[in-house]
C-alpha cells in the first residue's frame, strides 16, 4: 500500500488527506524509497496554505520537505546505491508518502544507528541552523550570538549548535521556554512580548551573529545590535503568516521585500543576508551534502541530540492537529512524521 498526504487544494489543516495512490515506477537514474520518517514543518504549513515562495497551483500536491527511508527498487543507470541502502534527501514536496521516487544524485547515505526522526530532523531545521552559522556568518567559538525564536525548530538547532561549539548565546522567546533553553547553555533569555526587549537586548552588549526568523519588522533592529563586523541573518517571516490560511499579495510579496532591505543592508559596514536553504542547496549542492555529513556524524557519535516529537503517517487527525499548532507557532523543536508504525 502507498498511502501520501496531499491536498486537492490550498487551505487549511482540514484539506489535508490520506490518499492510497499506485508506486511510481522510478525512471532512468531515480530510485524508489521506502520511507521511514518525513517532515512536519513549518514549511510544510506554508506549502499547504499556498504562501510558499514560488509555490505553483500543481493539484494534487503531496507534501513533505524532505524524508529518511530505505531504497526499494532501482532504475536503469543506478550505480551508486543498492537496495536496502539507508538515504535521506531535502526534496522541498512530496516527501509525506509511504514510498518515494527521487533522483538518484540528490540522495545522501544516512547511518543506520540513528533513529529515522532525529536524522529526519536535521536535514531541514539544522542544515538551515548550521549553515547560516558556519556558512554565512562565520561564527566562531567565544563568540556571542542572539537568536530570535530561540526555542522553534532551527532556533532549536542553533542553541544546540551553540553549546556544542562553545559559542556564547542570547535568546528570545515566549517565558515557558526560558527554563529549558538556560538547561541548554543559554544564559540570557528574554520574552519577546516584553515592551523593552530591544532595550534589554541592547544592554548586553555587542553580537557578532544574530539570526532572525520571526519578522522583517525586527530586522533593522536587530541590524543595529551588531558589533561593527558583525552578521545579520533573516531566514523567515514567521510572525506574520502565524494562523494565515490563504494567498495575498502582501504575503507572497514578502521575499522580495526582505531581499530589498537586505540589498539596503549591504551598504554599511556591517552585512547582512537573507537564507533560503532551497537557493543554498542550488547554488552550492556540495556545501548541502558536506555539511548533512557532519551533522549526522556529530549525531551518530552522540555529540548533538536533537528534540524531536513523533507522529504515526497513518494518524490523519494527529497530522491535522500539528499543522494547526505548526500555523499558529509555539511548537518546540521539530515534529517528525513515522512511516513504520
């Protein structure tokens, strides 16, 4: 049986649905995957309701960033992998299905010690939260860094990131999250509803990084917080698609103005980019596939652990309920789907 979520059209959690559909029979240099876990994220929320940047109207729309699984058959042309070889791949759709047909060349090889739910979880939440780190703002040990939204699914990552590599970190957040972000090395946590955390942020001193996902309303504040070669990095919008459930313009032309401001940014001293992992995958795939290699051997050696919660693919309602609560924001850390359950 190959079951995949799709939506006949953009909407709500409620548009959602476990379709039986037949396996793909994979082409020339493809190869069918059986999956054993696939995202739940954020991202997906913005895939379903249509607000995805460059999202075309193609129904039905399987969904599903990315996903681990098991090759299940190979096509004409397949050299570099063999049934039953453990793989992972950032496929952006189409993830979310009891078996998956992708390009040969884009997979990666995934350890089988690991669980399907961690390595899942690092292909998009961390590679994002590595690479704006490592690649974009060359953070480097003793350094200190403020993540806005510390306790989602990439802030998540950053902090673990940060305590591994011995980097110095500032976090806001909702309150409830702050006890659990202090167990995690953060050492100061603000709310980000209080009317003078900009005031507060600023008290602490200079950052050599800041990463800011949650709105371009915080981006000129949060440029001005940077010691003088410091980084800025803006990678979402967040705070305004939170609970957003169809397509308008002032939504989709969002990229293209936080592009605008970052281009403005680039006139001072100081820098300031935008990320998109699926533009950081197409510009430089060799970093994507570097850099999944060490996190999963930091994670296969135990050196970082993931949070992740785990829902069974064939729980339709349990599905529905995280992409609600995903809309609305406030998960913490990262949501997995389990395809062997």
């Amino acid at each position: 049986m190959n079951l995949r979520l799709q939506i006949a059209t953009f909407g709500t959690e409620h548009n959602l649905e476990l379709i039986e559909v037949k396996r793909k029979k994979p082409s020339f240099g493809e190869v069918e995957i059986k999956v054993e876990a696939s995202s739940l994220s954020f991202t997906d929320t913005l895939l379903r309701r249509g607000i995805y940047p460059g999202m075309k109207k193609e129904f039905p729309l399987t969904l599903g960033y990315d996903f681990i699984g098991r090759v299940e058959t190979l096509g004409d042309g397949v050299t570099e992998w063999q049934i039953g070889d453990r793989v992972g791949a950032l496929t952006i759709k189409g993830a979310n299905s009891t078996f998956v047909v992708h390009s040969s060349k884009d997979l990666f090889p995934v350890p089988d010690a690991v669980k399907a739910e961690e390595a899942e979880s690092l292909i998009l939440s961390w590679i994002t939260a590595y690479q704006m780190m490592f690649r974009e703002a060359n953070v480097k040990a003793s350094d200190t860094i403020l993540i806005h939204g510390a306790a989602g699914g990439v802030g998540n990552a950053i902090v673990r990131l940060a305590q591994y590599y011995s980097i110095n970190v500032v976090a806001t957040a909702k309150t409830d999250d702050h006890e659990g972000l202090k167990k995690l090395g953060v050492k100061n946590c603000f709310d980000y509803n209080d009317t003078t955390l900009w005031q507060k942020l600023n008290s602490v001193g200079g950052y050599d990084a800041i990463f800011d996902g949650v709105s371009e309303n915080n981006f000129k504040k949060s440029y001005k917080l940077l010691k003088s070669d410091g980084t800025l990095v803006c990678f979402g919008f967040s705070a305004k698609v939170k609970n957003v459930e169809k397509i308008t313009p002032k939504i989709t032309m969002l990229s293209l103005l936080m592009v605008l401001k970052t281009v403005c940014f680039l006139f001072t001293h100081k820098k300031a980019k935008f990320y998109d992992i699926k533009r950081a995958k197409v510009a430089q795939p060799y970093w994507f596939k570097e850099d999944i290699n060490v996190l999963l051997d930091l994670l296969n050696t135990k050196k970082i652990k993931t949070q992740v919660e785990t829902i069974p693919f064939t729980d339709l309602k349990s599905i529905r309920v995280n992409h609600k609560k995903l809309t609305m924001g406030g998960v913490k850390g990262r949501i997995s789907i389990i395809h062997n359950q």
